[in-house]
C-alpha cells in the first residue's frame, strides 16, 4: 500500500468518526422522541400540581382579624401559601396549618417572603380559629370570606380537598395546588427551588 493510499484510509477513518460522533447524539434523540418516547425523563421535578394555565385572582372580598375589609390584594405583594378552612378547625386543619409553619421556618432567611393565610367562610369561623390558635400561630394572616356566592375563595380554588394548599405568586396569581397529603419537605424543597429562581416577592 502506498503512502497516498494510507493517507487516504486513514482520513476516511476519521471523517466516519467524526461522522458518527456527530450524528450519534442527533440518532438518539431521535429514538427517544419518536420511537421509545416512554424512556423520556419527567419534564417537571415539583411536588405540587401545576395549574396551567396561571389563574390571577378574581375580585375576592374578605374581613381580617379585626374586622377591616380586605380584598384580593391581601394575597399579593408576597408569596402566599393559602389554606381555606371550613366552618371549624378541627385536629386535621391544625396540622395541616402547624406543618406550613414548619415549611415556613425551614426556609430560613426566605421565610420573609412567605406568608400562611388562613381564609375561614365567615367572621365567625375566622374568631374560632384565631380563639383555637391562640398565641401559636402568630405570623398566620387571617382573612373571612365575605364574597357573594360564586365569587369566593373556595369557589376561585375550587377546594373540593378540605386539607389543599394553594400557592399565590406576589403578583396574584394561583400557580400551585399541595393535595391534602403532600408532606412538608416535598413542599419545602418546591419553595425553595422557587424562591431561589423567582426575584419577586
């Protein structure tokens, strides 16, 4: 074989691996969308529910804890984990308001950018609760619903799950729901991914 004709091969052996090193990635994309799209990884990695699209919030009428109005803007300015309670706080809804405390106070220094409401259906079932907290919960904002039929939070959240969380940008918008059994470090580690992307609130 003559030196032309070694030079030759091997070039030819470089362009096929060049070739193949190239085309190799682009043929297993390929295989994994098409054809095995089942070996595809999950595309999302949080442990709440999504909603999609983002709902902003209605106009929601509410009276906090001393009986001044309040409207939608009350879950703005701020990320807001909300929980609506029923017309009493029983042992599962003081769980379930002592485990966002605990997400709460693991956030360390991001905590600030976190409030808990509890939005009760009335005035009422606002002072029960705020009387069966009492001194526990002192950073829980507490907010009654005074909104018309079909026009509440309940009905904006659509809170069939009694024990749900629900997540409010600081722009007012609902992005995330917490199934009544999502455990706090799940919620933990979804806040704190958030809270270390987003530049709000």
């Amino acid at each position: 074989m003559t030196d032309s004709a070694q030079t030759r091969s091997a070039g030819r052996r470089q362009f096929i691996l060049l070739a193949i090193l190239f085309l190799a990635p682009l043929l297993a994309a390929y295989l994994l969308y098409f054809v095995w799209p089942q070996l595809r990884p999950e595309g999302t990695t949080n442990k709440g529910t999504l909603v999609n699209p983002v709902r902003p919030l209605p106009a929601l009428h509410f009276v906090d804890a001393d009986g001044k109005p309040q409207d939608e803007s009350a879950l703005k300015r701020r990320w807001s984990l909300v929980y609506v309670g029923g017309a009493a706080c029983d042992d599962a809804c003081v769980i379930k308001i002592i485990q966002i405390r605990q997400v709460r106070a693991l956030l360390a220094d991001d905590r600030v950018r976190l409030r808990r409401v509890y939005i009760a259906p009335d005035a009422a079932a606002l002072q029960a609760a705020r009387a069966r907290f009492g001194t526990e919960q002192p950073d829980l904002v507490y907010l009654a619903d005074t909104g018309a039929a079909g026009a509440r939070a309940s009905d904006f959240f659509q809170a069939h799950d009694p024990q749900a969380l629900y997540l409010v940008d600081p722009l007012g918008n609902w992005l995330m729901i917490y199934a009544g059994d999502a455990q706090y470090k799940d919620i933990l580690k979804d806040l704190k991914y958030l809270l270390k992307l987003s530049n709000i609130g």
